[in-house]
C-alpha cells in the first residue's frame, strides 16, 4: 500500500544564531524554484532585505518570496499578526497583484494595540531588549487562551481595533493555510518554509530569557504551519560569516571596541527594524555546530563573506574557548560570479566553517544583491 501524506514537498530555511543571517536574501535567491514560501513563526519583529538589481526592499511581516511573481506567500498559523503593519507593507512593497498572491493563517494571532503598549511599558523592552512590537504579550495571550486571533476578526470580534481601510485590504487574506499547504502539496507543488529569528533566539533552545517568544528551529516549522515532519526534505541552514546580537543576552564571541567599530561599519550592522546598532563578533563555532545538530541541517549557506574582505585577521570561537585566527583575505569585486574566483583564503575560512558544522556548505553569499550568491558545493563535486 502506497502511503499518503509522506511528499517531501517542503524545505526549511533557519538562522542559526540570533536573526539577521541573511535569511531573507537566501530565501529570495531561492524562492524561484518553489510555489510557496511560508513564514512559520514571529510576527513584525523580523526584518527581512531584499535587493534585486536597483530595487531594494524590506519585509517585516510579509515572506521573502513576494518578489517572484509565480510565488504564493502564506502567513502560517505559528505568525503574530498586526494588521495595520500587513496592510501598510502591502500598499508600500508596491507589487503588482500581491494581495492575489498572500495568505494569512485564520489561527495566527492578532498583535493588538493593547499588545504593542503593554511590550513597551511592561519593562520587557529594557529588560530583554525586545522590539516592542507587542510579540511577547501576543504570545502569551495566545497561550492564556485568551488571544483574538485572525478568524475572530473574520467573524466581526475585534474589528474596532482597525480601521475599516486596513480591514479592507487584510480581511480578504484570512483562510485555513494548513488546508492550502496540505492541498499544494498533494498536489506536487515546492515550499519553502522561511524561519525568522534565529536559534539562538528560539523561546526552549535559546539563551533563555533573552529570546523571542516562539519557536525558531525546525520544530516551529511544523507547528507553526500545521505540515508533517514527513514532508519536510532538505533544511538550509543560514550562517553569517561572523556574528551580530540585537537586545540582552549572552553572546560569547563578542567583540568590542575598534574591532567591533570595524566589523559594524563594514557589514553595516544596524537592526533592519528598529535601526539599533547590533552587537557584533565572529562566529561561534559551537554554537553553529548545535544548531545543525537540532535541526537536521543538511546544507549550510554562509551569507556577508564579503563583509571580512580587507579585515586584519577573521577569527572562529571554538567551544572550549580557545580560537581560530585565519588569515585575512583581499577585497574582492562583489560582482564576481565563481565560487573559485574568491581568494583562496576566504575559501579557506569557509572550509573551515564546513569542518566545524559537519555540514556542507552550499552557497557563499558575497553581496546583499540576489545575484551575489555563489553555488560552492560543484566545486566540492569536481574536487571529489
Ligand atoms: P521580541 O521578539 O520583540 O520579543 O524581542 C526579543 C528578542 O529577540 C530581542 O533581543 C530582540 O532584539 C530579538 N529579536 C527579535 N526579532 C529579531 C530579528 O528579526 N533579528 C534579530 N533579533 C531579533
């Protein structure tokens, strides 16, 4: 008897460590050859950059595929959802027929005004550093049983929280994604299931209290959409070449000083949010390393290599607080189109990268446009 239900017709894109890997980015490279992208998890706290050519863009509620026309973008049942930021980004991202092209989950949870508020007087914002975009507060409504979620304003509760203009434009975005996801994939479609945040930031596996208030590993990616761990194929793990924190919390491959000054000014290190200059500091071999392990990553892509170019030295943290210092590398042109066209020592830093994690390193992104991401692994094929 043939088994039903068992397509692997999803893949997982995740941050490996605090949010603002690039995901985003990857996501829209990749999206043109999915049907779907759905975000799982997190709500308007993200902040997502997208640049293709001269169009550069951001998206904070809506997925990263909204820039291919061919792509369905559905806000999962796992979303918070505020419906004066959708309706804002919808009109602003200026794409044509977008509100034929979005889908938002009748279970996910409605940020409220009384959210927002109670996230920034609540003491959370300076305790946790949170965005104080109502997140916490609508998850733990959600978790009181006591939320209003996307369905209820369907039904009319809550609608004078809105104004008729907003409603307008969200209402008619309200269905059972679960049944369109279950349905696509049945039917033989591709989706790409987009995390937001990173690991480090996931509500059981982060750096508790100092995180977010869902799941941002593999597992939300299932609850938060309401598909089967069986249709889950590959999961792309997504890695800066070095490492930024926005808010409280640890971050044990901290930099400071003028070697942090330098590491911001070059990767341009400020929250896509909430314009906050980020934490910043190399990357934490270990703290890489367990975020593959929990979530089964099978591919790796390691985003801002560019960012490095022309530094001092690069360095790695090691566990046990020993470190890798690697030499530095020459600026490179961010046009370069070949994996093998990049310096031998950048190419050396992402080797070891892929020594570390135990997992391989697919793509290399040098430039924050879409073009700026280099296929690796042929490189690995030809030299096998
Ligand atoms: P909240 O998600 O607004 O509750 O914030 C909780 C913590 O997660 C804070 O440290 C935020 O700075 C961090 N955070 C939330 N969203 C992002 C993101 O998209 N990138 C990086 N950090 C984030």
């Amino acid at each position: 008897m043939k088994l039903r239900y068992q397509n692997q017709c999803a893949d997982v894109v995740l941050g490996m460590a605090f949010g603002d890997e690039g995901k985003g980015k990857v996501v829209d490279y990749l999206a043109k050859n999915y049907d779907y992208v759905v975000r799982f998890n997190g709500g308007n706290n993200a902040g997502h950059s997208l640049k293709v050519g001269d169009f550069k863009t951001s998206v904070h509620a809506l997925p990263s595929g909204v820039l291919h026309p061919h792509v369905f973008n559905v806000i999962g049942n796992g979303c918070v959802v505020n419906p004066n930021q959708l309706a804002e980004e919808i009109q602003k991202i200026g794409v044509q027929n977008l509100q034929r092209r979005v889908f938002v989950s009748h279970a996910a949870h409605v940020i409220t005004p009384q959210h927002i508020e109670e996230d920034c007087k609540g003491g959370s914002k300076e305790r946790i550093g949170t965005t104080g975009r109502g997140i916490g507060p609508t998850y733990a409504a959600k978790m009181n049983r006591t939320g209003l979620r996307m369905d209820d304003l369907l039904k009319g509760a809550g609608r004078d929280l809105f104004s008729s203009d907003v409603l307008d434009i969200v209402l008619p975005l309200i269905t059972d994604t679960t049944e369109v996801l279950k349905r696509a994939c049945d039917s033989g479609a591709k989706i790409l299931l987009e995390g937001a945040q990173g690991c480090g930031l996931d509500i059981d596996h982060g750096t508790y209290p100092y995180v977010t208030s869902s799941n941002c590993s593999v597992a939300g990616a299932l609850s938060g959409t309401g598909l089967s761990h069986k249709n889950i194929r590959h999961v792309i793990g997504v890695t800066k070449a070095y490492s930024t924190r926005v808010g409280e919390g640890p971050f044990p491959s901290e930099v400071f000083g003028e070697e942090a000054e330098r590491l911001r000014a070059a990767g341009n290190e400020y929250g896509t949010t909430t314009g906050r200059p980020r934490r910043v500091g190399w990357l934490d071999a270990k703290q890489l390393r367990e975020a593959c392990e929990m979530n089964g990553v099978d591919q790796l892509v390691v985003t801002k290599l560019d960012v490095l170019s022309g530094l001092p030295h690069v360095e790695m943290k090691m566990g046990d607080e020993s470190r890798r210092v690697y030499p530095c590398w020459r600026p490179f042109p961010q046009t370069t189109e070949s994996y093998s066209d990049i310096p031998a020592e950048a190419r050396d830093f992402i080797d070891g990268i892929e020594e570390v994690a135990s997992v391989p390193v697919t793509h290399v992104s040098i430039s924050p446009d879409r073009s700026g991401t280099l296929f690796r692994s042929m490189v690995l094929e030809e030299a096998a």
